[in-house]
C-alpha cells in the first residue's frame, strides 16, 4: 500500500514521557523522548475505560505467523528470532470482497487462542474502497467507482464483515478503516482519479462508519502520518474531511479514534523530519498525533484516541518524505504494547513486517515508480506478497533489537 504524494503547505516528537503502562500481552519498552506531548481534551477523561487494547489478549494472525515459521526454516542460524517474532500480533487485511469472507474464521481461530480470563482483541484493516490507491497504482483494488463500485463496497464488502462482527460479541474488535482514502482527498484532488473519488470515498466511509457502530467494534479512521499530513494546512484539511465524513456517518461518537504511520516507515521521536522537511512542523508521528488532536479539537471532534504502526519504523533511513515503497536499511519498531502513552491506546504491527509494499517489476500493471525510488529494496514482488529479503532487513535493524 503506497503512502501518496506529500502537498507540503508551509504556511514535531514525542510523545509523553510518562512510563508506559503495558498489557502482559504485549511485548513493549517505552522511549521517553519528548517535544510535544499529546493529550486528551478533558481532564475527566479516562483512555483506558474504552481502550480495546487494555488488558486484552491481541490476536496473532495464524496466516501471517506462518510465513514466519516457514522462513524459519530457511535461516536456521536465525530461527530462534524469527519464531519470536511469530507470536507477535499483527493486523489482518482485508482487501477483498473475498478476503471479506474469511472474518468468521479468523474470529473462531481468535477465540481458540484465548489462554485467560482477559478479553480477546482482534484487528482487522478494511481496505477496498472503490477506486482505492487513487494516487498511485502499487495497491489498486478491484472495485471501479463507475462500475457499481459504491454499492457493492457497502453490500458486498461491509456488510458481510459487521454481520460477522456482530456474531462474536464478546470479542473486541478493531478495525482500521481504509488507508490511504481521505489523506488523498486532503492533499490529491488535483490527480483525476482522485477527484473523480472523492464522492466515492466520502459516502463509502460514512457508511462504514455508521454500520460498525457496534458495541464490540472499535474504529479508527486512518490518518496518514506526519510526513503527509504534518504540514499546518494539511492537517486543517484531513480535520474538515473528518468533521464532514463523521457528520454523514452520525456523528464523531462513531468512532474510537485514527490510525497513523499505517505501512510507513516515520519514527515515534527523532529529528528524521527536520532533515527530510525543516518546513514541517511535525517531525515525527507523535508530534502529529498531538498537532492532528489541536486541530481536530477545532473542528469539534474531541476525545480521539490514536493507533499508531510501529511495524516498521524502527530506524531513520530515508532521504525523502514522499519514498514509502520497500524502504531499504529500515528496522522493526516498538514491540505491540497497550497504552504507551495517554492518547496512544496502542503501537501495533497494522503493516505485518515482510510483506511488500509494491512490486518493483515495471513490466507488471500495477508497478509504480516509487518502488524503484533511490530508497526502495529492488526485487520486490507485488503490494501484499511476502518479500523475505525485506523481513529479515527489518529483523536485524529492529530497534529495540531482537
């Protein structure tokens, strides 16, 4: 899944540094560095009372576990760190009308997992809008916006995915919805195909919205990340984006919060955005986190908490904001952990470390040029694909280490 082209509006880090509380589940250390320091709008608040992470057992994607275990036995010298990194929980796509068939069985392999009396957490990634990857072609999906594109997106896709949600109550169940969309709307509309989306992507995620609307279902608009969204009046634009979506779906209630840095590469704290964009003022994603809340405050959207993905942002390596493809020389990041900091209900693995961002063969109808950028890995098969040269990059740049 691409990243998109950055609109750099000219018009920063850390996250809190109160310690960590992590889940027993999770394996997570905390880093302490701070600039920004995030927070919630009302004192009164509380992060934890509804965070479906807390106290939770998180699902380990059985699938993506055993890609692990195979490249184990490729590298046996290295098998005993790879196999750890098979326990780790990672999110599970969903980028089909197919895939969206596999919901109840991921959820029935989910309660064979539970080992105590904590609740079990399962996370899925809805990723099928119509005309999806308007900006780019890495991640193109199969529903054409002219082509009844919208109605089976809500019929075919949603639908079956919350009747099956609805059928597990006493699971927690997050879904991330639909990276890459309305960023794109932010930053893109001067690309046609993402103006001839822009309809499209708003009805589509206001439906969604409105029927995952369930006592169990947590969702998480995704929101870019720092490197897109971190100039001043690109964050104004995503808030008002948000402010309108969450209007048609019913209101901002809808929603738990936004996911940030999905399948990217922006470190938690560090100075990596000052050297790639000295103009913008978010130079990492929990600079953004707490930049995006000010101006979602404006709006009137309060009270969000924020997943950000730590499955690959281990280590700066990059020489330009707008290089998401295949970053070669990046590292493994924070571990899973609930509750790192009080807006920060999760670091999660949402990108399952590994598996390609796009295909670097120009011969191939969805390769884009960016997967052949100065800082992409060569030899990358397509978007979603296992790519075992990268995985083992990213094991042996992992910071923490391994």
């Amino acid at each position: 899944m691409k990243q998109s082209h950055v609109l750099m509006l000219v018009a920063g880090v850390t996250a809190c540094s109160s310690t960590p509380r992590n889940d027993s589940s999770l394996v997570g250390s905390t880093n302490t560095q701070s600039e920004a320091r995030p927070s919630n709008d009302d004192p009164g608040f509380d992060p934890n009372a509804r965070n479906p992470f807390w106290q939770a057992q998180i699902y380990v994607n059985e699938s993506y576990a055993k890609k692990l275990q195979d490249a184990a036995t490729r590298h046996p010298d290295e098998a005993a760190k790879i196999k750890l990194l098979a326990s780790q929980p990672t999110a599970v796509w969903l980028d089909s009308i197919d895939s969206a068939k596999t919901v109840t069985s991921t959820l029935q392999s989910a309660v064979a997992q539970i080992r105590d009396a904590r609740p079990m957490t399962t996370v899925f990634v809805l990723y099928d809008l119509p005309n999806r990857d308007c900006s780019a072609k890495a991640s193109s999906g199969e529903l054409a916006g002219d082509k009844n594109g919208i109605q089976r997106y809500q019929r075919e896709f949603i639908d079956p995915i919350v009747a099956a949600f609805a059928r597990f109550p006493e699971q927690r169940i997050v879904a991330i919805l639909e990276p890459d969309s309305l960023p794109n709307l932010a930053t893109n509309l001067s690309i046609p195909k993402c103006a001839q989306s822009e309809s499209a992507y708003r009805s589509s995620i206001a439906y969604a919205v409105s029927k995952l609307d369930l006592p169990n279902v947590y969702t998480y608009l995704d929101a870019a990340h720092a490197g897109w969204l971190g100039w001043n009046g690109n964050r104004t634009r995503i808030a008002h984006l948000f402010q309108d979506v969450l209007a048609q779906a019913g209101g901002p209630q809808k929603i738990r919060g936004f996911a940030t840095n999905v399948s990217n590469y922006n470190t938690l704290a560090s100075a990596e955005g000052r050297r790639l964009g000295p103009a913008n003022p978010c130079p990492d994603e929990l600079t953004y986190i707490a930049k995006l809340s000010e101006e979602l405050r404006r709006v009137g959207i309060v009270n969000k908490q924020f997943i950000i993905d730590t499955s690959r942002n281990g280590k700066a390596v990059r020489q330009s904001w707008g290089h998401w493809c295949n970053i070669k020389g990046a590292g493994l990041g924070m571990r899973p952990v609930a509750a790192p900091s009080p807006q920060v209900d999760a670091y999660l693995w949402v990108k399952p470390p590994g598996e390609s961002d796009g295909v670097a063969d120009p011969g191939q109808p969805r390769f884009d040029p960016s997967c052949t950028s100065s800082d992409s890995l060569s030899g990358a098969p397509e978007a979603g694909q296992w790519f075992e040269a990268q995985f083992m990059e990213l094991m042996h740049n992992a910071n923490p280490k391994i």
